[in-house]
C-alpha cells in the first residue's frame, strides 16, 4: 500500500476516525493494528521481522536499565508484558554481561539480521567476483532473499533506542504497546523520517484528540507533498528512466538534462513522502522534526548534508561520526571518520558498489571542502567579492558535483535491478563529455523536456518564496488564503499528475 493509491485513501478514512472515537490504550492499539495492517499489505511474511525487532530491542533496552539499577520499583509494575518479562532479565543480569557486552549484543543481532537480508548476496556475489580474478571458481549457488521494505528506516530507529538508554540520555519504555507504536508507526514506517525514540515517546504520553488547526497545517503538508511526487517527480521519471535504460541513444544535451532532471526527481519524490508522513503524524497530533530543507541552495557539502535526509545524516552524525572520534584528533582523523561515515551512508542505501561509490565521492567532497574553504574566503575577502557572486559560484560548484554523484547513486539503482551500474555511469558521463549532440534540435521528447522545466521551475520559485512568506503558516491565520493555495495544489495536480500509483524510489532501501 502506499500514499498515491485508492486503497491507502480508503485505509485514511477508517483509520481515522476509529483513531480519535479512542483514548489512551486504546489509540495506542489502534495505532499499532492499523500500522501492522498497512506494513502487511506488502508481504505479511515480514511482520514476523519488524515484531521480532521490536521485541528484542525493548528487552535490551530493560536488560542494559536493570544492569544499570535505574528501574528502581519496577518489578511493581502494573504492565503484565513488563512484570513477566523483568522477571527474564532479572536472571540475565546475574550472568557477567555489562551494559557495553549488551548493547553490542543488541546492535550484533540488528546489523545481523539487516545484513543478512540486504547485504547477504551483495558481498556473496563480491566475494565469488574476487575469487575468479585469482584463479578460483566458486561454485555456491545465490539465494533469493527478498528485501523486506523499510527495514533500513525501522532498524536504524530500534538501533537508537538502545544506544540511547546504554548512554543515559533516554529511560527504558515500560510499555511494549508504547515502544511498538514507535517503531511501526505506518506514515514514516516504510521510508522515514528516522525518529528518535526520545523525541517521539514522550508524545505518547497523552491521548491525542482532532484539532482542526493541526488538520489545516497537515493537510497543506500532505497535498505539498503530493504535489512533489505526483505532478514532479512522476512526472520526471520517464524521462529519467529513458536516459539511463539506454544512455548510448542519446547525445550529450538530452543526458545532461536527463541527470538534472533526476536530481529533481529523486528529492521530489523522498522530500514528497516526508511532507506526506509529517502531514499524516501532524494531524495525528504528532510533531515530526523536518527531513528537508531546500538542499540545492547550499553553499557546501556539509550545509548539504544539514539539509538532505536530515534524520539519516544526523543519526549517522550521532551514532558513527562522533563516537568514532569526530572532527577531534587532528585532521588526518577527521578525514579519515568522514569518509568512513560517508562510505557506510552509502552502503546503507544499498547493495551494490556504485552507492559506495557516490558515498566515497561526498566524502571526498567534504574532504576537499575542509582544505579549501578557508582559502576560497581568503581570496574573496580580499578582492572584496560582492556575497551575492560568491554565494552563487558556491551553490553552483556544490550543485555540479552533486549532479555528478546522483550519476552513480541512480546507475546503482539500475544494478540492484540486475543492470551493469558501473557500465550505465560510464557510458552517461562519457557521452556528456563528448559534446556531441549539443543541439536542443537533437533532443527527443521535448514535450517532456518543457513540462519537466515547467515543474522544476515551479518548485524552486515556491520553495524560494516559502523561504521568505512561511506559505503554511499563512495559511493557518487567513481562511481565504488557505483555500486559494489548497485549491491551486490541487488544480496544478489534477493537471500536471501522473496518477499510475508509481511506488516511492526510496522504497527499495
């Protein structure tokens, strides 16, 4: 089920109003049910996977509590499901284990079970590759591992949760409804945001009644959302999925404009989902911390990664960068901590070494960036440079290269579909180096080309207007305004969308 289909409209209309008909307990149940409900419609095999998830991690979370002899009272308490299973734990803490041997059990079993299912025939097939260079020829058969959807999202937020209560910086979740909820919550299960138990826990903790000026703001959310995906990024898409099936038909201009507009295509479609989650959760009466903000107006790599897939970078900020050491210990280890985080970014988007790749490239990026930076300010301080120009070649140069990255991460999309990613990047970049077909004469689908300017344009003139006018918040004080936007969102979607119930690209990590 996703979000621009008939069924999940329907899933909408039931799911709410049984939500708020109930209070406490029973909005917490009603909640998780409906959540397992939307998770199961992809394949319900692997609702066993997200409940084992959940289970093992709220242990963990108890285990490393009572190791640390914090729970005070609460083998008095009043939760069944926590009493029978503090009594387990009790014993376990009698073993030797510490807090740090439990907390690398728990992220042992989660890595395990993400590795197995994501990475197993990734590193099989690298390994059999390797073997044949020297002389070797394996003879193991792969296997069929399907790749359960969002299971890169949900165990990265479980992840969390323990490591946050092995540092002190969150107390265990006696409730196993409440925890569930967290981890499963179906608006962000399948493609994020990553949610911090710590800020979202807590938002449990009251029964949430509708408020309508929550449904106003979530509701302009949802439909910004829609529009970004529907009308953009799926309208993009064929386009896209032309240039890189078979980049060896086109000329160089009909490839460069292939790469631009999937740079577009891919924040469309990932910003739009998280504008649609965040809407959803918002008139749930939940607040969401944002996920994007404006990327391709940064003026450096780091400011790029403050504004692109803000709950990934920041998690990995968080939970690699730092405890690996940070930016502390001179710059040959901060490089060398960037780049490991950067690689392993990239790995966790997928199986396949073109998405190292393009990790490799903004750890590279970033590398450079700290070498040259104070330099560039130097000079232009010192030929007094107007900010406006600096700030355009800045937003210009980190543009640029990021294009060339997005040539990898969307070659690696095509090889986790069976194509030669490697091969497809090559050949893209090669023909766009060569100049030849330069002539927008020599462009095929100029329809496309146009509409898809048309939209892009659109979306930067809005976002940069959004910058300074807050369109949301207007909305929110003037009625006549608020109707006027959601009346013109959903006449550009009625004329512009591509209602084939295209599913989201991030789906696939």
């Amino acid at each position: 089920m996703i979000f621009n289909s008939l069924a999940f409209l329907l899933f909408i209309l039931i799911f709410f109003p049984l939500y708020f008909g109930t209070k406490g307990k029973g909005q917490h149940r009603v909640c998780l049910i409906a959540s397992y409900f939307f998770y199961g419609c992809w394949d319900w095999r692997f609702l066993s996977l997200i409940i084992l998830s959940t289970l093992l991690d709220w242990c963990f979370g108890m285990w490393i509590s009572h190791l640390y002899q914090n729970d005070g009272k609460s083998t008095n308490h009043q939760n069944k499901a926590y009493r029978f299973t503090h009594r387990i734990i009790a014993r376990l803490a009698q073993t030797n284990f510490t807090p740090r041997a439990v907390l690398v059990l728990s992220i042992a079993m989660n890595l395990g079970v993400l590795g197995f299912f994501k990475y197993f025939n990734f590193f099989a097939d690298s390994l059999a590759m390797l073997l044949q260079s020297i002389g070797f020829v394996p003879s193991w058969n792969t296997l069929h591992i399907i790749l359960p959807v969002g299971i890169s999202f949900y165990t990265f937020q479980s992840m969390s949760y323990t490591i946050d209560v092995y540092r002190r910086e969150l107390k265990q979740e006696t409730s196993l409804l409440k925890f569930a909820t967290y981890i499963a919550l179906f608006p962000q299960l399948v493609a994020g945001p990553i949610i911090r138990a710590a800020d979202f826990l807590p938002q449990l903790a009251e029964s949430k009644r509708f408020d309508y000026t929550r449904f106003n703001s979530g509701m302009g959310r949802i439909l910004w959302g829609f529009f970004k995906k529907v009308a953009i990024a799926d309208s993009l898409a064929p386009f896209v999925d032309q240039c890189f099936q078979s980049p060896q038909s086109f000329g160089s201009l009909h490839l460069m404009i292939g790469v631009v507009f999937y740079s577009f295509q891919i924040y469309c479609d990932f910003s739009g989902y998280s504008d649609i989650a965040i809407g959803l959760t918002r008139i749930m009466g939940f607040h969401f911390p944002e996920n994007f903000r404006t990327p391709y107006f940064s003026r450096s790599f780091s400011e790029f990664w403050t504004r692109w897939h803000i709950s990934l970078s920041s998690w990995l900020r968080d939970y690699l960068y730092i405890p690996l050491g940070g930016n502390r210990h001179g710059k040959l280890n901060t490089y060398r901590n960037n780049m490991l985080t950067m690689l392993l970014g990239g790995l966790w988007h997928g199986a396949n070494w073109a998405f190292v790749f393009w990790g490799l490239l903004h750890g590279v990026y970033m590398m450079i960036q700290r070498i040259i930076s104070p330099i560039w300010h130097r000079v232009i301080s010192a030929l007094k440079v107007p900010a406006i120009f600096s700030a355009g070649v800045e937003m210009g140069t980190v543009y640029l290269l990021t294009l060339f990255a997005w040539v990898f991460f969307r070659s690696g999309s095509q090889g986790l579909a069976g194509g030669d990613s490697f091969g497809t990047a090559y050949t893209i970049l090669s023909h766009i180096g060569s100049g030849i077909g330069l002539s927008f004469s020599e462009v095929i689908n100029k329809f496309q080309v146009l509409k898809g300017g048309l939209l892009i344009s659109m979306l930067l003139l809005i976002e940069l207007s959004n910058l300074r006018y807050r369109w949301n918040e207007w909305q929110l004080r003037q009625p006549y305004l608020r109707i006027a936007l959601f009346s013109m969102v959903l006449w550009l979607l009625a004329f512009f969308g591509n209602f084939g119930a295209n599913a989201f690209i991030y789906f696939q990590f």
